[in-house]
C-alpha cells in the first residue's frame, strides 16, 4: 500500500518524474488496471494501459472496454495538469468522443495537453490511440477545478 | 428478434457477457422496465486514498455500463450498443461507499439513442455524478 508521505508529495509537490509515476501507477483504481507511466513535460503527460483479458468490453471484439478509456483520460487530464505545476481538486466535466474501437487486443496510449489555466480552472485536451497519434481512438476534452482556486 | 427474451434475460446476457463490468463489480436490478444498477464499494475503485474518493474515470465508467445495460433491456440485441460519445458532470466527490445509477433513454432511434444517467451514493436527490450518451444500435449481420 501506499505510504502517504509520497502520496501527498504526488498529488500537491512539485511533479518531477518519480512523482508523476507514482500518480501514475500508485492510486488502487490506477494499480487495478495496469496503468504504465511513459512521460512528462511542460503541461504534458503521456500514460499506457497495456491490454489484459478482463478489461475488454465486448469479447467478441477483445477491444478494451470504452469505460477504461473514460479512466485512462481523465487520469491522464489530471497528470497533464500536475504537469503544468497546477493541483488539481477534481474533475468538473469530461467530453470523450470515441472515434473507432481500438484494435483487438491492442494497448492503449493516452496524451494529455493542460492549455490554459486560470486562477480557479484547468483546461485539458487529451486523446486515446493504439499505435498512431494521428489515427486516435478517442478524444476528450476536460475542465478541472484546481486547489486553492475559488471552485 | 426471432427469439423472444425478457427484460430480465437481456440484462443477464449483458451483465454477463461483458468483462469489464465483473472487473468493476456492478450489478443491476430490474423493477418492471425500470433498472438500477449498482456499483459495490470496493478499495481498488479507489482513485484518490487522501480524500478517499472513487476514481472519476470509476463514475464515468459504471454510468456509462449503466446507459448500455439500459439499452440492451429495452432493445434486446445480441450484441452491446457502442458509444458514440459522453459528457460527464461530476458534481459531487464519488465517497468510498456503494453507487447506484438509473438510466433515462430520452430518445431510442433506429440507428442511435440519446440517454442520459445519474448516479447517487447516500441520497437520490444528491447526484455525485451525470453523463449524456449518444450510442450506436449495433447492425445485425
């Protein structure tokens, strides 16, 4: 289990690279499903989730389950914005367009992109892929309210 | 359909079918048309041990299952609808406590359904969280 010493310094410490791995990899829901740390930089931050047998949404596909999707970017929308040197407090809405299924038995890439922060709000784009950032699996768009903003 | 199923058989097949609804732990249950599904506190839905609070993606998720286990009971298809879209509200932190959801099919189309849902832990009135879905009706053949 998690100290939370380090716990704390990921969520609200300045985000170097063990700290961005440890969110990554160390939250119970993260650790669940498999979630691999794969970069950081200004404002950015890049997360995999390899595929496994019991994430797949429809076995007659063997596509992993849209709803890891949904986990995998809003994950990814937090990291971006710990990126960007903001804390995030939670999620306030999430868009996920889901564009094509991914590929059987593929794992899955989500990049997450923090543009704009004011006082109180983060505004993250991300996308999901298989391979090709340019051929995406889904894309999202996000708002989060941050700490120490008014939200 | 050449076959005629009940409304609880097409649950069943669909809770039952899909991996990542065992990999969540959520059941549903069915009071005449009406279907609640249920999300059973466990620790590694957890996204957050400080708070502690229900990973977001976790709400989004089951909501999600929830709009598509709807669909499958009044459409009653072999095969799972696929989402098009979603839009997520969290309006409340997601407590380490179970989660129930009830879905609302504002418009089933021939080729794609509007649903919106909402799931609330202690209180109905209190949502945690909401989702507007469009979803795709599989085509057969």
């Amino acid at each position: 289990m998690v100290k939370p010493p380090d716990f704390i310094t990921a969520m609200t410490g300045r985000l170097d690279e063990q700290a961005a791995r440890h969110m990554v990899t160390r939250t119970p829901q993260t650790e669940a499903l498999g979630f691999q740390f794969v970069s950081i930089s200004e404002a950015r931050g890049a997360i995999r989730v390899p595929w496994r047998a019991d994430l797949v949404g429809d076995p007659e596909t063997g596509v992993i389950a849209s709803g890891v999707v949904t986990t995998l970017l809003d994950h990814v929308c937090g990291l971006s914005i710990r990126a960007a040197n903001a804390v995030p407090q939670g999620t306030l809405d999430l868009r996920i367009d889901y564009m094509r299924p991914a590929r059987p038995q593929a794992d899955l890439i989500a990049d997450g992109h923090c543009y704009k922060l004011t006082r109180t709000i983060a505004f993250v784009r991300a996308l999901a892929h298989d391979g090709d950032p340019d051929d995406p699996v889904a894309t999202a768009q996000a708002a989060f309210a941050l700490i120490g903003g008014g939200a | 359909m050449s076959t005629e199923t009940t409304p609880a058989e097409r649950l069943a097949a669909f809770l039952a079918r899909t991996p990542y609804i065992a990999f969540l732990g959520m059941r549903a249950e069915l009071a005449g048309d009406e279907m609640t599904a249920i999300l059973p506190f466990s620790p590694h839905l957890i996204g957050n041990t400080l708070l502690p609070a229900l990973h977001g993606g976790v709400l989004g998720a089951f909501m999600e299952m929830t709009a598509l286990a709807q669909l499958a009971v009044i459409t009653g298809g072999p095969r799972p609808a696929k989402t098009i879209d979603v839009t997520i509200d969290y309006l409340r932190p997601g407590r380490a406590m179970d989660t129930y959801a009830r879905a609302e099919i504002k418009k089933a189309g021939r080729r794609i359904s509007s649903v919106h849902v909402e799931a609330w832990q202690e209180a109905r009135a209190k949502p945690v969280a909401a989702i507007r879905g469009h979803f795709q009706t599989p085509t057969e053949g």
